[in-house]
C-alpha cells in the first residue's frame, strides 16, 4: 500500500485469530448467538499439522457443536492406548469403555488437514465470516470494547478491523502472548518430535486396530497412531539435544530411532514411508501468564502448550474455545461480569493442565513406567488413569480422588525409588574411595 493511502477499516462484533480447533469451534458458537465474527487463518485449509489422536471428551463437544457425523466418517474408531508391559503380548491396553466418569467409551483418529479444514467450513456454516489467507500483523487494544487489528492478505493487500471483543486462537503462534511477552517456557519440559507417516506398519488385532502405541526409548517416547487408509501416524519425541546429534539424511535418522525400541521396528519394519516425507518440529512447554484482560481472551495453543503424550491438545483447546464462547457472550451483554468470568475460566483451564502435566511430566521416569506397566485396579485406581487418558480431568470428583489416590501411590514409590537410589550413589562412591585407597568401606564388611 501506497504511503500516505489509508488503510480501509471494517468493523464486527468478534474477530477470532486463527482457523484451528480452538479457533473454529469458538466462531461457530459465537456466530450462532447472532454476533458478527471475522476468523482470520494466515494458511489455506487444508493444511498439514500434527495432532492426529482425539480422545473420547471430544465427542460431546463434537455433539454440541453437530459435527459428530463429519468426524465418525473422517477418523479411524480408536477403542483406548495401549502402553508397552511385562507381558506375553508385550503391552497394556487402556480401553476408553473401563472409565469411571461418564466418558464416551471411544474416540477418533483423525488426519488433521481434514479434520480442522471440516471444524473451518463448519464455522462458515454457522454464519462466521471465515477469512483464510489472512494474517493479523498488529493488535492494539484501544479499550475495554474496542481493538484494532491490522491484517495482510496472501495476495499483498492490507486492511484493518474493528472488533468488540478478539479471541487468540493463534496456537503456538501464541500472538497476544508472544507480543505482550507474558508467555512463559517451561525450562525443564523441552521437546523435539520427528515423524513420517507409513503404509502397511501392523496394526493390534480385532477391536484394538485403530488404538495409539505408545513406546519409550532412552531419549523419550515414541507413538504410532492409526489413520483412515491404512496409514500410520509414526514418530518420537525427545529431547532437543538428541536431535543434534543427527547427521546425514533425516529419513535415515528417523529410522534408527525407532529402531531403538524392537518392539515397534517390528510393526513397522516392513512398512512404507510415504512420500520418504520425515517432518521435525520442537514441542516445548509453555504457558502464559494471563488467560484475558478487557475484550480479549486465549484459546488453544495459544494459552498454553503441553507435551503431546496423552494427545490433549485438541480437547483443552475446543474444551477451552467452547467455555470461552460463554465468557465472550456474557461479556459483551453483561461487561461487569468478565473479569470474574476470565478467573473462573482460566482456574479450569490450570486445573485440567495440572492434571495432565502430573502425568506427562513424569512420564519418563522409572516409578510412571513402574505403574503404567503394572496397573492394578486397587479402588478403581486403573480406571481412574482410563478416565484421565479419556480426558475426564475436569468436573467428575469420582475421577478426580481416583487420581489424587494414584497421585498417593506414585508419591510412595517414588520415595523408595529414592532410597534405592540413593543407597546405591552411595554404594558406587564408596567403591571408588575403595579404589582410590586400596582400602574397605562398611558397606563391603556389610
């Protein structure tokens, strides 16, 4: 645009940012409460992302939101997950229909390309003015009901909007956060992930077809995920620095990877890469300070990010869009209500993140892999993880004091584990200062 030419400016109700889950789902209720909502996508749909295992707390909202019947057709039915054991069949299966809240007994794998391009259309559907091709270069909030947002378009144009109320749902853009720089790492959760999807990797038999794998490996984990077409969603997340370590082509490198773990090279040894397309990207945690102020609020990825291992991200982030709605709502009718709406909001929204992080952040460790390779339903504690891994980590109190009793028994080994440990760092310095000196210790005379 010329200098000097001014920037046309065109006014709504609701300007969302970003054509995702999170995004979609929050302009298709808003819209159907008759607000005038602008979705800006700075991609064109349909475009690839990763995140391909739903669980089964997204049904209702699906429901609620009447895309059930577009998911059913576009997913692979996923019965629960199934965690390596020491067993004969060499794993634990989970299944989403052992929960004690009130899950839905299944969930969906999904190809995400379409899966977010269907939530987008469907928001059109519902009356949101769906923009893709659009990114928001500059937000300026210039009160409670009032904020600028300057757009460019794909095709070189700019043009601004006047919006009563914006909602981020930019995702790991994480705009307002990342501008207003109150997002905040987590120094000691990094990630990397590396991945490529396959034809013809063995899938569990009967009813467990379309259950995610999930592996681990000195560096971290690893999963295989089943989707429409006979195609596996294949791939490891780890720490950075061992993908530093990789030289040489990253198709020969992902392949050594998993060859780290027998067990899932055997499934998929035989298997073709498709398109020999390997994709890297980081995973690292974040959060933000703040989930709102006056006439804006966070969604999705955009507030906050977590380790993908029990694929969360999709349900906090349309759990999360589907509360904002109602908070957007009563904010423009009511505005002396938000403040205390975004509290209450944002306390949900950490409860269930603390939920999952208890889990994720320990996953790795020795005790976690203890317990989830010998689960015992001792107070239902088992199905109180089933209906964690269904996403049940808001509202059901039967769920959550199974939680906080496998909390209990996780806090108890780990002391031992501890001990063990410790007794053992002694042991191996005492042996040292043994060498060192030529002498005994007690712990020899022991």
């Amino acid at each position: 645009m010329a200098d000097g030419e001014r920037i046309p400016t065109q006014q709504c109700d609701v300007v969302v940012i970003g054509g995702g889950p999170a995004g979609s789902t929050a302009a298709a209720l808003l819209a159907r409460r008759g607000y005038h909502v602008v979705v800006l996508e700075k991609d064109r749909h349909p475009r690839f992302h990763i995140g391909e295992s739903l669980l089964p707390m997204n049904l209702p909202i699906f429901e609620r939101l009447g895309v059930l019947e577009k998911v059913r057709d576009l997913g692979v039915y996923k019965a629960g997950a199934d965690f390596e054991a020491d067993n004969e069949r060499g794993y634990n299966t989970f299944a989403f229909a052992r929960a004690i809240g009130h899950s839905p007994p299944h969930a969906y794998q999904v190809w995400r390309q379409d899966f977010d391009a269907m939530l987008f259309q469907h928001a059109r559907q519902a009356g949101a003015d769906a923009r893709e091709g659009h990114e928001v270069r500059e937000v300026t909030h210039v009160g409670p009901r009032e904020s600028i947002l300057r757009v460019a378009t794909k095709a070189g144009e700019e043009y601004q909007l006047q919006a009563r109320y914006v909602v981020d749902a930019s995702g790991r853009d994480a705009l307002l956060a990342s501008r207003g720089k109150f997002r905040l790492k987590n120094p000691e959760h990094q990630s990397a992930a590396i991945f490529g999807h396959y034809r013809g990797a063995q899938t569990r038999p009967g009813e467990d077809a379309g259950n995610i794998s999930i592996y681990r490996f000195a560096h971290g984990w690893m999963w295989m995920i089943p989707l429409p077409d006979g195609v596996m969603s294949v791939g490891a997340v780890c720490r950075p620095d061992y993908l530093k370590q990789r030289r040489g082509r990253t198709v020969d490198f992902l392949r050594e990877t998993l060859k780290q773990n027998a067990a899932l090279w055997e499934r998929v040894e035989q298997a073709e890469l498709i398109g020999n397309e390997v994709r890297v990207t980081g995973n690292y945690s974040y959060e933000s300070q703040r989930m709102g102020g006056p006439g804006w609020v966070l969604v999705g990825d955009a507030f906050a990010f977590l380790d993908p291992v029990f694929s969360s991200g999709v349900y906090l982030a349309m759990s999360g869009a589907e509360q904002a709605a109602e908070v957007v709502d009563r904010a423009l009718r009511e505005p002396a209500t938000e403040a205390a709406l975004q509290r209450r909001l944002e306390r949900r929204q950490r409860r269930g993140m603390r939920r999952f992080g208890f889990f994720i952040y320990r996953f790795n460790g020795p005790v976690m892999q203890q317990l989830f390779r010998s689960p015992r339903n001792t107070f239902q504690i088992e199905q109180g993880v089933v209906s964690m891994l269904a996403g049940d980590v808001f509202d059901s109190f039967k769920v959550w004091t199974r939680i906080l009793a496998f909390r209990l028994v996780y806090d108890v080994l780990a002391l031992c584990h501890w001990r063990r440990w410790s007794d053992e760092r002694k042991y191996r310095l005492a042996q040292a200062r043994t060498r060192f000196t030529g002498g005994t210790t007690p712990l020899d005379k022991e």
